[in-house]
C-alpha cells in the first residue's frame, strides 16, 4: 500500500511516457503555461525506432491521408519552431519516387494525376521503360510531393534535455497501482489535475484504456551501409528505402500482428532484404549495421484514441497514432490542448467517446 501522507507537488498535467505523443503534448501544453511532469522509464520507445515517414497519398489506390491538408502544414510548423528554438533540423523534407509493383498500381495513380485535390502532393508518371540507374523500374514510377521524415530521436532527446531543464521530467517505472483516484487524484507525490496516458503499445495493459480497440503491430527496420549510386529521394516500392547520407540508407517495415516484442528476427530480416532485391541488385551486397524493432501502437479504425475515461474524467489517453504519429500528432496535440484548457470539443474521429459505449462497460 503506497503512504500518499508525504508532501505532493502540485502540477496541472501528468503525462506518462516520453514517446513523439507525450513529448509534443507535454511541449504544446508547457508553452501553454502549464506545469507539466512526463514520466518515463528512459528505456527505446516505438517512436525513436520509426522511421518518421511522412507521406500524404499511400497505399495501392493512392489515396489522400484523412484531413492532410490541415494536418500537414501544422506539422511543418512544429518542426521549423521546434528546429528554431533547438538550433537544430528535425525534419527533411524530400521527395519520394513511387516505384510501381504492378500496371494496376500505374492505372491507379494515372487517375489520380488529373484530380486537383492531388495536384499538389503528385507529381508526373513516368511510364515503363523510363529508367533510374540501379534501380528496377518496369511499370514505371511517379515522384511524389511534400513527403519527408522525422529525426525522432534526435528531437526527442532535445525534448527531454528541455523538460529535464524545466523541472518536467522524471525518470521511473509508472505503477497503476500508485495512482490515487479519490479523494482527490494522485501519483506518489505528485498531485495532477489529470493524468494523461500516452503510452503507445503499452497502453493494452493499462488497466482504464486496456479494453479500447487497439491493435498493435511489431515492426522492423533495417540501417545498411552500400557502394552504389542511389537518387537522393525516399522510395517506395510496397516496402520504404530513406537514403540517410550517400552510402547509407534505412529500409522498412515489416507488419507482424502476432508476435509482439522488440525482439529482431531473421525472418523479418531476409524480408526486407528480399523486398530490397527486387527493386535493386546492386544493393544485395549492401552492409548490414543495424536491425531494431518495436510495437507500433495501431487502432481498429485506424483512428487515433484522444479523451477522457467515462467515469473518471481526470484520466485521460492521448495514443494509438500507429504509422502516422509524424504527420499527425502536432495538430492533434493543439487540438487537445484546446479540449484540456478551453473545452473545445474533439474531433468525432478521434475522440475515445465513440468507443463509450462499447468498450467502457465494466
């Protein structure tokens, strides 16, 4: 039984974890003027192993990401401001050549070229035959715009310096257990206004968000050093390939549902590695230099999980952004920090209330 009679230190948030989420809500709320305090084991999150891809139209279809157009811009400037106030670039911006796996696929992006709301995110389709040096290319490609990736784990140890700085940041292993909810709400002696979860995968084992539809999926990437010329540019070729400087690149991802840990496989290796033979012969003698994985923190509807418990209001969960948490969570966190201190409505895609009903019966 934890003693809650020593001193408590007042604050207004409590975050748990110190992943791209808490990290950018923590930031959103402190230039707020809150007093926040993050707390995290100080052990490697999904988010400073993801490769921080942005990219606004994906998969088969080519389809535009829900709501880009706001969500885009807002991130951008939070990189630059963060970039700005650290002295230091956070995100690249780069173009990114979608390299065709079938004629469906170049049928599909041929109808996309001509609509307005894609014009700004497609650029033209170079059809088979067209060719990049070391790269297979037989049904064609097509450049995509506005696409980058995040340096997330630089940005997030310039963030944690900052909130270590600010008095915000406590290293330590959350225990539910330590958390008092009545007769007023407290962790150890910290003594919050609320409590926000931003957990990312290890929220399916907190005991007030556990039942929402997450669905986590393990993910592994690939550092490799080679010898060969390669575009400056992302590609993308049903797997990604980020050319970090000129002889060294990232690959990725798999998705495994069923396995998950942070354990790296040979499996999930000679996966990658054959994908990467496809699209380029000369890369199969590439170095192999590192090989991480982790558990990005998915969700059945592929919508984030933003709100309040239904029967305790002071606990509240800021998560499940799986694939996407670089292109989105800078607007959502501003949207949050709207609903916290103004009590501005959220979003309906987002907002945990959908799930009321369904998944808080207990």
């Amino acid at each position: 039984m934890v003693n809650f009679n020593y001193p408590k230190i007042m604050i207004d948030f409590l975050i748990i974890g110190q992943g791209l989420a808490g990290s950018l809500l923590a930031w959103e709320l402190i230039q707020r003027g809150c007093k926040v305090v993050i707390i995290d084991n100080g052990r490697e999150n999904a988010s400073q192993v993801a490769a921080g891809l942005i990219n606004p139209v994906t998969g088969m279809r080519f389809v535009k990401s829900a709501d880009v157009d706001t969500l885009l811009p807002a991130a951008k400037r939070r990189y630059f401001q963060l970039a700005y106030f650290f002295y230091q670039e956070f995100y690249v911006e780069k173009p990114m050549l979608r390299i065709f796996q079938s004629d469906s696929e170049l049928k599909n992006a041929a109808k996309r070229i001509n609509n307005p709301d894609y014009q700004a995110y497609l650029g033209g389709i170079q059809p088979p035959g067209k060719t990049i040096d070391n790269l297979a290319t037989p049904f064609g490609f097509l450049e995509q715009k506005q696409t980058g990736y995040l340096l997330t784990r630089p940005l997030l140890s310039c963030l944690k310096a900052f909130f270590i700085a600010d008095n915000s940041y406590r290293q330590a292993d959350f225990d539910y257990r330590d958390v008092q909810l009545q007769p007023s709400l407290r962790w150890l002696d910290i003594a919050p206004k609320q409590i926000i979860f931003c957990e990312g995968h290890q929220a399916t084992q907190n005991p007030w968000f556990c039942d929402l539809p997450f669905q986590p999926v393990k993910g592994e990437i690939l550092t490799l050093e080679h010898q060969i010329s390669l575009p400056d540019k992302i590609l993308n070729y049903g797997n990604w390939l980020i050319p970090l400087n000129a002889r060294q690149i990232r690959i990725g991802a798999t998705f495994d549902r069923e396995n998950l840990d942070t354990r790296t496989t040979e499996q999930g290796k000679n996966e990658l590695l054959a994908a990467l033979s496809q699209v380029s012969t000369g890369l199969t003698k590439a170095t192999l230099t590192n090989h991480q994985a982790n558990i990005r923190p998915c969700t059945l509807d592929k919508q984030p999980f933003i709100g309040w418990h239904p029967k305790h209001q002071q606990l509240a969960i800021f998560n499940g952004f799986g694939a996407k948490g670089s292109l989105q969570i800078p607007r959502y966190s501003q949207l949050f920090a709207d609903a916290l201190l103004s009590g501005n409505p959220l979003p309906k895609t987002c907002n945990i209330q959908r799930y009321y009903e369904t998944h808080f019966t207990g």
